[in-house]
C-alpha cells in the first residue's frame, strides 16, 4: 500500500507465495481449534 502503489496490478510471485502461506496458516489453526473442540466434546 505505501511506496506509491498506483491501484491495481499484476501480483508477485513473492505476494501469491505470501498470501497463500498465511492463508494456510489461518487454515491450519483453526483447523486445530475446531479438531481440539470436538476431542473434548467426543
């Protein structure tokens, strides 16, 4: 957004990679939220 990024453009290999690793995270971390909710309901 700073260094005067003017509107939209072509992304990044860097910035996919980026988005997709935290993306996967987010993922992930949930996911084990959700999976240690349910071992204590089971």
């Amino acid at each position: 957004m700073a260094f005067g990024d003017n509107g939209p453009r072509k992304k990044t290999a860097f910035e996919k990679l980026t988005l997709f690793v935290v993306i996967l995270m987010v993922l992930v971390t949930v996911g084990g939220i959700l999976i240690s909710a349910l071992s204590v309901l089971l």
